[in-house]
C-alpha cells in the first residue's frame, strides 16, 4: 500500500507538472517560515512531510540563518539523511553544526558510501574526526578508505555498495541471491543498482549483466553466456571529468570502479556523472566570472575576501591598458572624436573574444578541442573574426563618419575595428589552449588575458593609426 506522504508528493509533482514548473512552491516557504516564526516545531513538519529531500535542501537554502537553525530543532527527530547530501556546502556546514557530531553521525551512516564520502569530505578536519568517531566501525572503515583517494577522482566519486556474482552462478543463483539478500541483510544491496558485476576469483571484474538482461533470463542459464565483457573498467585515481566524459562518450548507467590491482572496490552510476558534469559546468562557469566557488550563501565579508583578489587582478590590467592611452594623450587632445570613439574598438574585441573563448574553454571541457583539431578551429575563429570585423568596420565607419563628419576618422575606427576583432578571435582561441599545455586551468586566468590583450591591441590600434593618419 502507498505511503500517505508518498501519495502528497506525487499530486505535487503532478501538480508542478501541470504548471510546468518544478521549484519550490513560495507560498510553501512562507509558511514554513511564518511557522518557524511562531515556534510552531509540528507544523513545519507536517508542510514539508510530502517533499523530497532535495525539496527540503531548497526550502534551507531558502530560509536565513537563524531561521535555518530553528528548522533544523524543528525536525531532528525525524531530519532525513538525505537532506545533506542535496544541500549547498555552505549551508550544510550550517545544518551540521546545528546536529552536532553525534546527530551527523546518526545521518552520515544511513547514506549510500558516496554520499556520506562527499558529506563527510567537506568538514574541517577536527569536525571529520569527530563525525567519524560516532560512526559504526564497519561504516566509518568504508569511509576513511574512500577518504584516501584524491579529492575529484573516481574513488571519491564512487559507492561500494555494490552486486558483485562469482562466474560459475547461473540466473537462478543470482535472483535467490539477491532475493535472500534483500530479506537477511538489506544493507549488504545497494539501494538502487543497474548492473550486476561478474568477477574471477581474485574479486577481478570479467564481465557485467544489465539488470534487465537477468530479469529476462531463464534461471539454468549461467552468467558466463549472458554477461558482456565490453565493459568500461575505471580506476580508483581516474579524474571525475574523465569519468563523466566516458560516460557521456559511452551512453553508460554505471561503470565498474577497480583499485591499482585491478579489484572490484565500488562502482560509480549515472546519478553521480550527473552531479559531477553540473559541478564541472558551474566550476567553470565561476572561474570565468573570477569567482572561486558559489559564494551564493557565504558571509558578505568572505565573499568580498575571495573576490578582491581577481577584482585587484584585474585593476592592474586597467592600469595597463591606461598606460597605452597615455602614450597617445597629446593626440587625443587634438582630436576629441577620439575619446569618444575609443571605447567601441575595445569593447567589440572584448566581446568578440568572450565568445571565441567560452566556445573554445567549454570544448576543451568536454574534450572536443584537442592537438589534432586545434589549427582548424583557430583557422575557424580567424576566417569568423575577420568576417565580423569588415562588417562592423563598414558599420562603425558609417556611424563615425555622420557622426564627425569626417572620412578619415571613420577609416581610422574601421581598420582598428578589423585588427581588434582578429586579433580577439586569435587570443580567444589560443590563450585556452596554451593555458591547457602549461597545466593551468583555462578557466580560471583566460579571461585576465584576454581582456588585456582587446584592451591594449583596440586602444594601441586605433590611436595608432589616428596618431599615423590624422597628425
């Protein structure tokens, strides 16, 4: 029979469906909050007994610190595990400090090992041990082994519950396995599984049986004529991108994860290659806007600490760029039209660059960018950036010229725009790549280079040739 909470959280999902919409309901967190503010410990947990947990970890985030910790006393008794697994790092150190060690221990052992590996490898040092210490010894042992891998590889990434058969079992051995399994020792399966992993004796992976394929399966087969060795076998120190790059590559559900002698130790899902790729994306996407991480619920202070260096970073570039006007301040005192007309050269570079550099630091993301296609693709963007730029030269020039009046001006803004927007297109191609061979993270110093390089190329080019044409 279905569970009254469980039939609440299909209608909303329905309900979501129905407006198209899946976040959380705001008349949801207001009553949350109008509860919390009442002292009102029952309500909050009959209004948040029909969401999912991820729900739940929104409806934190959602919430303002105080009101945070109020929650959390709200629902201890009946605070589900999988509530931080789903949560913001920030906010989770919040909520954890709140449980205390003992209530986090209680949570972390009811969570798959991958979850409470990536709950548990966010503490503080201090913090892990005591967490570690209130934790079963059999639990805490799986822990502290997949604490051992470095941090982003596929040991951290991976859970070791897993079905591992031996070759000589037939069907009908696997299913009473698995039924006998999930009466006696639930916690010897994992809660969701796609394959069964066949090893030799050495506990070696030899070949894997979809779930569906066994099902289908008559029981006097054996393993051995069902199971495919096709499979993709990862390394406990395999970087999570790579993972998730053969996942996608390979359409797979799940991949056998073995250690340096080639033992069966865990096995990583779809649902975690999910969380990396959207982990890798926003990285990136938060080292191109010069941030380090989402600072979305960190302290005003800490997150004007950990923006001031890339913003004095980028000062020093202005400063440079400030230098190069310098050197042409006596023709800009002849000529305002100059002044005015400055800013659009290097900003189109700019611009022009952002694009060719986003396209060029997400395909070397996803590997689509590598040695053997990199000419072709900057041959790519200089054939674009030429394109542009002798269309937004004829454009510019005709603005510059209704504009001032004169022919030489706008012949000025025009050559400096087509120099610009080549040469954005060049940086923007290869700065990534050159980042990439010097074993720095494009995505983190592109961005500096790039905006120097338009910066000073647009204002040396266009005062350049005024200073040549015009004086």
């Amino acid at each position: 029979m279905t569970k009254p909470g469980h039939e609440a959280e299909i209608e909303q999902d329905e309900a979501a469906r129905s407006r198209g919409v899946y976040e959380l309901d705001s008349d949801l967190v207001e009553a949350v909050e109008e509860a919390l503010d009442r002292g009102d410990g029952a309500s909050v947990r009959t209004l948040i007994q029909p969401l999912h947990d991820a729900d739940i970890a929104d409806l934190l985030q959602n919430l303002g610190t105080d009101e945070r910790r109020e929650f959390v006393r709200a629902i201890r008794a009946e605070f589900r595990p999988g509530i931080l697994a789903e949560l913001d790092e920030t906010v989770r150190e919040e909520v954890i400090d709140e449980l205390g060690p003992v209530g986090t221990a209680a949570a972390v052992a009811e969570l798959d090992t991958d979850d409470a590996l990536d709950v548990i490898a966010d503490l503080d040092e201090d913090e892990q041990q005591q967490v570690l210490e209130a934790i079963p010894a059999t639990d805490r042992a799986l822990i502290e082994e997949g604490l051992a891998y470095p941090e982003d590889s596929a040991g951290r990434l991976m859970q070791r519950e897993l079905v591992a058969v031996p070759s000589f079992w037939t069907v009908g051995e696997t299913i009473d396995h698995l039924r006998r399994n999930a009466d006696e020792a639930p916690d010897n399966l994992p809660s969701d599984f796609y394959d069964i992993f066949v090893v030799d004796p050495g506990h070696r992976p030899i070949g894997a049986i979809p779930l569906s394929h066994l099902l289908r399966a008559r029981r006097p087969v054996s393993l051995t004529d069902l199971m495919t060795t096709e499979m993709k076998v990862i390394g406990a120190n395999t970087d999570q991108e790579d993972v998730a790059f053969l996942f996608r590559q390979r359409n797979l559900t799940s991949a056998p994860v073995v250690d340096d002698g080639g033992r069966l130790v865990g096995v990583i899902t779809i649902d975690d290659v999910v969380d990396v790729i959207d982990e890798e994306l926003e990285d990136d996407m938060m080292r191109l806007g010069g941030v380090r991480e989402d600072d979305l619920y960190s302290a005003s202070v800490d997150t004007a600490r950990s923006r001031f260096g890339w913003l004095l970073l980028n000062m020093g570039t202005a400063i440079l760029a400030s230098l190069v006007i310098g050197l042409f301040d006596a023709t800009i005192e002849q000529m305002v039209a100059l002044a005015v007309l400055m800013p659009i050269v290097a900003s189109m570079g700019g611009n022009a660059g952002t694009q060719t550099l986003t396209v060029a630091v997400r395909a070397l993301a996803t590997k689509e960018l590598t040695d053997a296609n990199a000419l072709r693709v900057i041959g790519k963007e200089l054939v674009v950036g030429g394109v542009n730029g002798i269309v937004f030269a004829v454009i510019a020039a005709a603005v510059a010229w209704l504009w001032f009046g004169s022919v030489a001006i706008a012949v000025v803004l025009g050559l400096a725009m087509i120099i610009n927007l080549v040469v954005a297109a060049l940086a923007g191609a290869t700065i990534p790549l050159m980042l990439e061979r010097a074993h720095v993270d494009p995505a983190i110093a592109s961005g500096v280079f790039l905006t120097t390089i338009t910066d000073v190329v647009g204002f040396f080019a266009f005062l350049g040739l005024a200073a040549w044409f015009l004086m």
